[in-house]
C-alpha cells in the first residue's frame, strides 16, 4: 500500500503503524479509517513521517481513542457516531480519499465539489494565519526547525489555492490534482511549489529564501481576502505583524490563540 510520497520505507513504516491501530481495536464494535495526506499517498517521510496519522474511529469512545494514541502518538483520532454529516471539504476529501482499515463502514453521499460552501474555506485560512505565525515564530528561534518553518508557510499557501477552487465550485482530494486544477491561475506556480515543499521536500530553502517566502504568502493572503471581500479575523493579526514584532510578543499570540502546544 502506498502511504508516502517519497519513500518506500515510509509505506512500511506507516504501514507498521496502523496495523498497531487496527490491533487496538481488534475485536470490537468499531471501525477503523485512515484519511488526509497518508490516505491519498502523499504523506512526507524524512527519516520518520513528517505528518499526523488522522484516524476516524466510528462507534468509538474516548477510552479506545487514548489506547490508539498511546499505541501510535502520531495519530490524531477523530470519534464519529454522526448519522449524518455536511459537505464540508474535509469530508469531501475523506468521502474520496479515506482508506477503510477495519470494521464497520460509513456510507456518505455522492457530493459534487460545488457543494463545498466557500465558508470551509475562509475556516482553512483562519487556520492557517495561525500556521503563518507559527512559522514566522520558529524562524526568529535561535536554532530554528526550517522544515517546521515551510511546512507552516506552505499550509498558508495550499489553504489560498483551495479557496480559490472552492470559490468556482472545483476541488479534488489530491494535492498534485489540485496543482494541475491551478496551473493557468496566478497561483499555480506558488502553490505547486509548496506542494512539492510539502511532499518531497523540494527545493530546500536557506532562512532568507523562507523569509521571502513568508512575506510573499502573506501579501498574497491579504490580497486574496481584499479581492473578494472576505474578513478574516485571526488573518487581520498575520496581516499586522511586521519586522518591530518580537519573538515574545509572537509566542503570548500564540498563546492566545490555542497553539501552545505546536512551540
């Protein structure tokens, strides 16, 4: 099974790890999905997986959720005991993507991706102003984690192009499709290159390329949110902060806004 988008080691071990999932609930009244990046074979693996596992427990609870993450740290397990559920992207995205691990199955409509409401996507960019914080933080740290900084700066960026499919009513589970949806968009290039970031961690960047990279993913926000006249709240903070901003005042941002545990 292909897990990873670079590395065949990777499969095994991702592999490895939730087959440990699956051995948790072995035996009992749930099932078991993998969705997002790993579940499309587009997760990163340098030296060890670079991403959450995202697990869907269906009929689970709060116990087994614990043992799962006790099991696989890397996983992040979502309950779902919904009979119903929207069409949000994310669920568009597990609807065609998610791989079935073990147990019982969920059966969900047959969504066209103009049902996507674009207020997923203004969600998405509030999230990932937090990201670009998050980024601009690490890189003022003495020692910084440059991957962590692109990572951050390309979810910034990914979340721009996703909303500038959604708005027209087009979107796809797959990151590299998305990048061929938006190849004649201004945005194409810029997302295509984060992508690549993303997945295969190329090209690798020197902390003045990340800079640049982070002051022109901001500007292209903004810009983005003034074009279709979209308010974004957590954006309008990222949209403040400029060269005068400490590390300290970043870090009691951060704070505030829920992130403590990603510093």
């Amino acid at each position: 099974m292909i897990y990873c988008a670079n590395s065949i080691e990777g499969d095994r071990v991702v592999g490895k790890d939730l087959q440990r999932i699956v051995d948790v609930v072995s035996g009992k009244n749930m099932g078991v999905y993998i969705f997002g990046s790993f579940a499309r074979g587009e997760g990163c693996f340098i030296d060890r997986p670079r991403n959450d596992y995202d697990i869907l427990l269906v009929r689970g609870d709060s116990t087994t959720a614990s043992a799962i993450q006790k099991a696989v740290p890397l996983a992040e397990v979502h309950l779902f005991n919904s009979p119903e559920v929207p069409c949000t992207q994310q669920w568009y995205e597990f609807k065609y993507s998610a791989k079935h691990l073990y147990g019982g199955a969920i059966q969900l409509p047959d969504w066209e991706p103009y049902e996507i409401p674009f207020a997923d996507a203004i969600n998405s960019l509030e999230r990932r102003s937090v990201s670009m914080i998050l980024g601009k933080y690490e890189l003022m740290k003495d020692e910084p984690d440059y991957r962590k900084v692109a990572e951050q700066i390309c979810k910034g960026i990914i979340a721009l192009g996703d909303a500038v499919l959604i708005r027209r009513g087009e979107f796809h589970p797959s990151y590299t499709m998305r990048s061929l949806m938006l190849q004649n968009d201004e945005i194409g290039t810029f997302y295509r290159t984060a992508v690549s970031i993303k997945l295969l961690n190329e090209p690798q960047m020197n902390p003045d390329d990340l800079w640049a990279l982070w002051v022109n993913t901001r500007s292209r926000m903004r810009q983005y949110a003034v074009d279709v006249r979209m308010r974004l709240t957590i954006g309008e903070i990222l949209f403040s902060i400029d060269e005068r901003t400490g590390k300290d005042e970043l870090k009691e941002l951060l704070i505030k806004l829920g992130a403590e545990k990603w510093l």
